[in-house]
C-alpha cells in the first residue's frame, strides 16, 4: 500500500529488539527517550525526586552514574521508587556493574574493554544474565583505546565502530546477546559517520547521541542535527540529549526532535511564528505562557498560534487548536481546523489552555481524533 505522503516517510533500520526492564528497544519497537541524573546517586532522596520530574517530562529510560560503593547501595531504593527502567553508568570497578545487576538494574552502561581481563567481563555478563540485565556498550571518542588512537592517529570513524566491534566480540564470547551499542562524540560529523558505518556492520539496537553537546540551546541544535540526521536515515532505537542542563530539559528536547520526525508524539505539538509588527498579540510571551500551562498534557494533539492573518488561517487549518491575531485585542479561534469564534486578549491564555484539555479529553475518549493523524503527521 502507497503512503499519502511519501515525502514524510522514513525507512527505519531493521534491528533485533531487546528488553531493557519493561521497555523494549529496537525492533518495530518505538524510540524510546532517555536521559541521566546528575545528583549524587548515594543521595537517593534527591536522585529519586530527579528521577520523578523526568517521569512527568514523559522519560522512557533513566541512567545513574554509580562510581562507588555508597551509590549503588543506594540504588536499590532508587529502583523500587521508580516506574521506568533504571540502567547503571559503570566505568572501570567491575564489582560496582554486579552490585548494580543485584540492586535491580535494568541495563548496565559499560566500556567492556575498561572492566578489565575477560574473566572480570565474564563475572559480569553472568551477573547480567541472572538479574535479567541489558548492556549497554558506550564508545565515546573522548576516551578510545590507546593502541586505537596510535593506529589511527585521531579519533574517526573507523575507529569508533572497531572500538564497538571489539566490545561487542567481548560480550558475543561470553554467549550475551541482549546489548545496544553507542559510539558518540561532541563532533557532529564524526558521530553521525561512525553511527552509519555501525549501522550497517551490526544487527543490535543503537543508542544515539551527541556527547558533551553543550548548553540548552547550543546542544540542542548540535543534537537536534546530528540526531535529527540519523534519525531522519532510520537509525536509531533510543536517544540521549547530552545537554548541560537539566534532565528534564533533555527529555523534553529529545520528544521534540522525535515529533519534528513524526516518530514519537506526546504532549502539545506548537506550531507558531517568529511574531512582526503585524501581530495582534505579543506572540513570544503568549507561546511561552502556553508551553508553561499545558506542559501537563500527554496526550498527542497540535495547537497552532500565530500573530496574523497571513499564514494564520493555513496553519489553523492543519491543527486541532488554532489563534490568529487580529485587531482591537479581538483574536479568531479555530477548531479542528475550521473558525469558530472570537476571544479577546484578557481571556485567551486561559480560554486556549480549557481547549487544548477538553480536546485532550476528548481523543482519550475516543470521541475525536487529531487533525495531527488526520493530515499524517503523527507517529
């Protein structure tokens, strides 16, 4: 069967699905968001309240760093108090990744090559595999192997990917199948020509990301093209936002980059404009006010918001709420698409919030469908 719109189609990469706690990752399987506390893991009070405002951002996935003895102590509490699957950052101490596995881990975030001999790799895949553990291979090009540095001169792609390679035959030997591999770096060209090359050497699901991207908005353009891309050519299985900023700010940037894709949809997709001196309302504020207010809202629908009447009426037309500016404080509503009425200034924060709920509600119901499914944009 032909697809409507084929120009929005994308060919997803086929990968062998694992589970990581309740979560499946790749397969047919939807793209799942991560991202990683930045608390003290010993602190267990504060990671878990961490851990709670990335749920509410809509988080799939949540990684701990556990350098020492005193975090994955506290990781057991961690695991009980969450409701999605905790993965365990491990660097260099093998004994921390079979403390973490026992703690009820989900997953463990491990350079095998930095755990040490085989027999420390084995000890932990058999931990693995008797807590029911996914692993997952991080390579980052920040901190390859020595003897891959001398025989490549520099980080590169070919180097990433052998990197991966080896871990990967480290884990295959020890009969361990259930892995997702990453191969990051801060460089955007050498990430995505590393994550292409994966691609098409392995079968396991990827990881994506952009590591030490920078801050809120200088990262999430970095990611948002180097992830976008990937995304975009259908690889991927899972998505991390390295942002140097909150947790839940990468989570929030990561659902954007998959609804821009139409590969996830959750919450309010916000379509608005630059704003100009042709606004009937102070269109910055009003989104940002909106974005705030309805930040509550899970369910996949579209709002779109626009100064004007030049491209306003169009826009509407596509979305399930829309507001075009007019003149004298007096702004056109429309509703799935069609003009319904008017609202003045004083009311329309308020008005539009009460809309974008009752048609929430409504699709929840069953009662309503998106103009987002309508017109083949949702996931």
């Amino acid at each position: 069967m032909s697809s409507i719109r084929p120009w929005r189609d994308i060919a997803r990469r086929t990968s062998r699905q694992i589970m990581v706690g309740k979560v499946p990752v790749g397969g047919t399987s939807p793209i799942t968001v991560q991202t990683m506390t930045n608390t003290l893991t010993s602190d267990a009070a504060a990671t878990i309240a961490q851990i709670k405002r990335c749920e509410d951002a809509g988080v799939d996935l949540i990684r701990v760093s556990c350098p020492d003895e005193a975090s994955t102590a506290a990781l057991r509490e961690i695991v009980r108090a969450a409701e999605v699957p905790i993965i365990a950052d491990i660097h260099f101490h093998y004994k921390r990744a079979l403390e973490a596995a026992d703690a009820g881990a989900a997953c463990l975030r491990i350079n095998p090559g930095n755990i040490g001999s085989s027999e420390r790799v084995a000890e932990v895949v058999r931990a693995a595999k008797a807590n029911g553990c996914a692993i997952r291979i991080g390579v980052n090009a920040g901190s390859l192997e020595k003897d891959l540095l001398e025989k490549y001169g520099e980080p590169c792609p070919e180097a990433l990917v052998e990197s991966a390679l080896d871990h990967i035959k480290l884990l295959q030997d020890h009969d361990f199948h259930e892995y997702k591999v990453a191969v990051k770096a801060s460089d955007v060209f050498l990430a995505v020509a590393a994550y292409m090359q994966l691609a098409d050497a392995v079968d396991c699901p990827l990881h994506l990301g952009i590591t030490e991207a920078g801050g809120l908005i200088g990262g999430t353009v970095k990611s948002s093209i180097g992830i976008g891309n990937m995304l975009w050519a259908g690889i991927g299985d899972t998505i991390r936002v390295s942002l140097s900023a909150e947790p839940e700010e990468e989570v929030r940037v990561g659902y954007e980059i998959l609804k821009s894709l139409g590969l996830r949809t959750r919450g309010v997709r916000v379509v608005s404009c630059p704003s100009c001196a042709r606004q009937g309302f102070d269109v910055i504020r009003t989104v940002e006010k909106l974005e705030d207010a309805l930040q509550h809202i899970k369910t996949p629908m579209s709002l779109s918001v626009l100064g004007c009447v030049v491209n306003g009426p169009g826009e509407a037309r596509e979305t399930d709420i829309g507001i075009t500016g007019g003149g004298n404080g007096k702004h056109m509503v429309y509703l799935s698409g069609v003009t319904d009425h008017h609202v003045h200034d004083a009311d329309m924060i308020g008005h539009i919030v009460k809309l974008v709920e009752a048609k929430a509600a409504e699709i929840e119901a069953g009662t309503s469908v998106s103009m987002d499914v309508a017109h083949g944009k949702a996931a």
